[in-house]
C-alpha cells in the first residue's frame, strides 16, 4: 500500500506532497494512520471515481440524533482499513454540526498504538 504524505495547511485544509519521489509517501504505522484519517474525510456521493466510499456526513450531521450512527460509520471505517487490528479507546462528542472522536488503533506495523485525533464539520 502506499500512502501519499498529505500536510495540514494553517487554513485547516490538507495539502498532498509531491516531487519528492519515496519519500513523499508515509510508510509503517504512519501510512496506516494516514490512510484512516484520508477515509475519515471522505463524504460520500462526492468523488466521481468512487461515489460510495466515505460516509454520508451530510445527512448523519443534518439530523438530531445521530450520534450512535456516526460513531458506528467511523468504527466502521477505522476498521475496514488495510492495516489496522482494533481500536481501543474511542471517545467521541458532537457539539452542534461538528463531530469529534478520538482513539487509539493497532496496526500490523507495531505492538503500540497510533493516536487518531479527528474532526469534521458540516
């Protein structure tokens, strides 16, 4: 798997490293995190290539309620990515249209955890 180094912008968004050859893709733990936080920002119906990857922010943040069903669609997704054996303590709140979460996954990379720290707003 490879997973291209994408670094956080003071404006908040994501910016892809290019023209760097091998190193301009994570490798070992850090790619899978890489590549969890990548599906944790995907929306779904948005990407032309692949319309239902990502999960439905649009409709899960747009309702009361949903809180139980978000956390089930990042598990989810956590879990079905390439690498990652499990997580441990997933914490997450929704403060009006914004979701936070964060927890600890194992990888097939290491016999510690990796952080994953996420929000996304609608």
């Amino acid at each position: 798997m490879l997973v291209r180094t994408a670094n956080k912008l003071q404006s908040g968004r994501f910016e892809w490293d290019f023209g760097h050859g091998f190193s301009s893709y994570k490798q070992g733990q850090a790619e899978v995190a890489q590549d969890v936080e990548t599906a944790l920002y995907e929306f779904k119906y948005n990407c032309f290539f692949a319309l239902q990857n990502g999960i439905d922010w649009v409709t899960r943040m747009g309702k009361k309620n949903q809180k139980v069903l978000i956390d089930n669609d990042v598990q989810n997704t956590i879990l079905n990515r390439y690498g990652v054996l499990g997580i441990e303590n997933f914490e997450s709140n929704v403060l009006g249209r914004t979701y936070i979460c964060a927890c600890r996954i194992y990888t097939i990379y290491s016999e510690n955890s990796v952080v994953i720290n996420f929000t996304q707003g609608v």
